[in-house]
C-alpha cells in the first residue's frame, strides 16, 4: 500500500474514469485529492462521455463484464445516478442485410443475456417488423428483415449530465479540480531513484509544478500524449456521432422508445426533452490517426479537427432511419462529431500501475468504447488497487501489458463486436477550402 489517506493524490484527467476515481476516493476517505481537466468546464468538451447518452447494456459475450455491469446498473438506481439513468430497454437487432459477423455477434449478446439469471427474464426475441413494433411502435419504417430480441434489464444514461452530478459532488467533498490552463497536463514529472526513476508529480502547460505522492492518468484518448511508455497498447480511436434535431412534438412522440440498434447499421436513443436532439451512432470499424515515426494513434489536438463526420457514415446514418424513422430520414444532420476513446486490441481496460515506478503513478485507460456504463463503479477498482497489500493488479485482464505486444495487428477486426477495419483520419477529413 502505497499512499496514506492523506498523502496528495493528482487525477488527470475529469472525464468519467476520472471523475469515478474522485468520488470513490472521497467516500474511502482521501483528503487530499485533485484533479486537473485541460478543458475550462466540466462536463469536458474533450470527453468522450460528454455527451447526451450512452447505452448501458449488461449483456456481454464475456460474463466477467456482464457481471461488472449488473452491479453498475444496481449503483445507477442509487441517489447520486439515478436521475441520469433511464431503463428504456434496449432494442438489438440486425437487419435483413447484416453480414454474418454481425448475426454471430447478436447472437453470442442474446445467448448471453439468456444464460444469466438476473437478466433472461427480461429478455423477449423479435422476429420481424410487428414484434419490434409491440415494442415501440414509433418505429414506423419497414423495419426490413429485422429480427433480434429485446431486453428491458438495459437502458442508457445521460453522460453528460451524470458527469456533472459528480463533479458537483466531488467538489462539495473537498476534491479539489484545476481546469483549463491550470488544469492541462503538459507532462508527467520524474525523479530519480535508487531503484530507477518514481513519479514527482506533474507541470501543467502554465509551467506550474504540482508534487504527488500518487498521479492516476485518466486522460481517455489522450493517455499516449502523456504515458508514452503504453506504446501501442492503446489505440486512440473515434467513432461518428451525429444528431438530428426534432420540433416540441416529435420529441414528444419519440419518448420512452428504447435504444435501438442494427449492429450492422448503428443505433439511437431515445430523443433529449431539453434539447429535442435523436442522437444517432452508425456502427464500424472508427478512425485512428497514427503518427508515422511512432505507430501510435494519437486523438488530434483541436476540437475542429473532429467536427465533422464521413460521407459513408452520414450514408449509413440515413439507411438506419430509413429503416425506422422514415420521415427523419432526410432531414439535416446536425452536431456531427468524431468522438475519441482509448481503445486496446482485446478490449479489456487497463487499471494499473505503470511498471518501474515504485507505484507512483497509475493508468486507467483503454475504455474500448464500452467504459460508461461503468461509471458509479470505475472508482472502487482503483480503491482496490490502492489498497492491495502486494501493489498488484489481482486482474491480470486489466494489467499492464507489455508495449508493442501484439503491434501490428488489425485492431478494427480483433474483437468480434466491432463491424469493419479501422481507417486513417487523414483518409476521411474533408478537403480544406482553397484560399486561393
Ligand atoms: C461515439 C462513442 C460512443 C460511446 N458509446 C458508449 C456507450 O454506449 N456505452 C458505454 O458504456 N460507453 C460508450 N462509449 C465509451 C465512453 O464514452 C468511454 O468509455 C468513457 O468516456 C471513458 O472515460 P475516460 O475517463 O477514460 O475518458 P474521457 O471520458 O474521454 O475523459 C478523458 C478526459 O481527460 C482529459 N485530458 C486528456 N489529456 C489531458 C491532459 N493532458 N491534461 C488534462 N486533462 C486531460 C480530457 O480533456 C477528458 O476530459 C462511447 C464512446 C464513443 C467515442
């Protein structure tokens, strides 16, 4: 055990592992916790978790993190969670046109919520366009050969606001944040020991130095910028998002519909009553932006080199609403945006302490795209790591794993549940206008 209760612990990073980290370690009575966000507000425009909604599904073809999820889901019905959390059900299917990839893979989800006891009962199976529609009967597209089953266990949480619940939450228990200026990590900071180099603490971009006992990196996408030591171990990847905004009455309409998703085409969620906004993710392989001199992808700097979306997204955006939703189908795309995370090739996280460095910095990264719904609980895997009486990662899923391990590999096509390979960004930004 490496830090006392009262030693200075730094997060960095105030997106939603670091704000889960926070809270967890408030409650288990760390008094001296800050956390440094590079962006002047939170919920942080540079999360992947700010955003309107994520699905918070348990079924998993790995039951470890089904497991995982049914006690997130009993943590999202306490006070603090619930009133961003909404069990609308969860609608997956495939379409009549699904490769078989995307069959295999709904059907590894559905053996899995069948074999579990706590969520088969609220598991039914949908064969066609009228049992989709016994279920919501907005969707009133033709639904071509869609077929799948439906499980009322599952809904989806407003990340945003979740985000910010903690945040207001953390701050009243004297966690201590430093945003924007103050609060970017321009490097972690290193001394020298006997036994090689521990982690000082960390210099924020305006040259201040902040001393820790403990830096916990939970910088998302933007890990690799800062922990160069991961190598390829973490992939910054993206994925499209995209919204269409509806009038007072078609919001209205669309209330209580459950998330619904193609896995070959993408999903929705229910509209957001405040903003009228349906979002919409297509589903496929995402977007990387590798650095040629290194191989590791790293998510672009600004946030106007990720406002925007492909044209094959925006395509397969329209089919799915084409498919459900005829009358939006046209209708303009609005808020369009690559959205980073930090992905690994076999899409476990890595909660662990950096090799070498006398447990003086730890990382919590590789969220794969799937780490939101784990929000009320990524916390306490950190308290349990802190207080671990061999320092060591008991999980060797979430260990350290050595970089460049597997270099090389397709990391679009590893994980049976991701559709497609991955593409450069450079091969998809729009061309810049001339300013000749
Ligand atoms: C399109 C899309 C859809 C998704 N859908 C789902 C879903 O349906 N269900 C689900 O469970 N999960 C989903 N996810 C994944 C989920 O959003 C992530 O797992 C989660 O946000 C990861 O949390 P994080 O804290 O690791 O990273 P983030 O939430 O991205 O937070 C990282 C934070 O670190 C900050 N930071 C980075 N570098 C620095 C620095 N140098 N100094 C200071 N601060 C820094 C950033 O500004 C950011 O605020 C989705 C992700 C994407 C992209």
């Amino acid at each position: 055990m490496g830090v006392s209760k009262s030693d200075a612990i730094i997060i960095v990073g105030g997106g939603a592992f670091g704000l889960s980290t926070a809270l967890h370690l408030s409650r288990k009575g760390y008094t001296n916790v800050a956390v440094f966000e590079r962006d002047d507000h939170i919920p942080p425009r540079y999360s992947a978790a700010n955003d309107l909604n994520k699905i918070v599904r348990a079924e998993y073809e790995d039951p470890f993190y089904t497991e995982l999820t049914i006690q997130a889901i009993a943590e999202w019905k306490t006070p603090l969670f619930a009133p961003h959390f909404h069990q609308a059900g969860f609608l997956h299917c495939v379409s009549g046109d699904a490769p078989q990839k995307a069959i295999d893979t709904l059907n590894r989800f559905r053996a899995s919520a069948e074999r579990d006891a706590q969520i088969k009962p609220h598991v039914s199976s949908l064969d066609g366009e009228a049992d989709i529609r016994q279920i919501a009967w907005q969707l009133d597209g033709p639904l071509p050969g869609w077929n799948g089953y439906f499980n009322r266990f599952d809904g989806y949480a407003h990340s945003a606001n979740a985000l910010a619940a903690v945040y207001r939450a953390t701050q009243g228990a004297g966690v201590r944040f430093f945003l924007g200026e103050q609060g970017a990590v321009d490097e972690i900071v290193y001394v020298s020991t006997v036994n090689g180099r521990n982690c000082a603490g960390i210099r924020t971009k305006n040259g201040q130095f902040h001393s820790a006992a403990l830096v916990i990196v939970a910088a998302g996408a933007g890990a690799g910028r800062l922990v160069p030591q991961l190598g390829q171990q973490v992939v910054a990847k993206s994925w499209s998002v995209a919204h269409v905004h509806l009038t007072d009455n078609e919001t209205s309409r669309l209330r209580g519909i459950p998330v619904t998703y193609a896995r070959d085409l993408g999903f929705f969620f229910e509209p957001d009553p405040k903003t009228n906004l349906l979002k919409l993710c297509p589903m496929g392989g995402g977007y990387i932006n590798t650095d040629p001199k290194t191989g590791v992808s790293h998510s672009p700097g600004t946030l106007s080199d990720s406002a925007f979306i492909p044209e094959e997204d925006e395509t397969q955006i329209r089919k799915l609403l084409a498919h459900t939703l005829p009358s939006l189908a046209d209708r303009p795309l609005v808020k369009r945006s690559l959205c980073w995370f930090a992905d690994t090739n076999d899409s476990d996280f890595i909660i662990d302490y950096v090799p070498d460095m006398g447990s003086s910095l730890m990382l919590l990264s590789g969220d794969s795209g799937h780490g939101f719904k784990m929000f009320p609980i990524v916390g306490s895997w950190v308290t349990d790591l802190l207080e671990a009486s061999d320092d060591k990662q008991s999980l060797v899923r979430w260990r350290w794993k050595q970089p460049n391990a597997k270099a090389g590999q397709d990391w679009g096509g590893d994980v049976s549940w991701r559709l497609g390979a991955s593409k450069e960004l450079s091969s998809i930004m729009p061309r810049k206008a001339s300013k000749l």
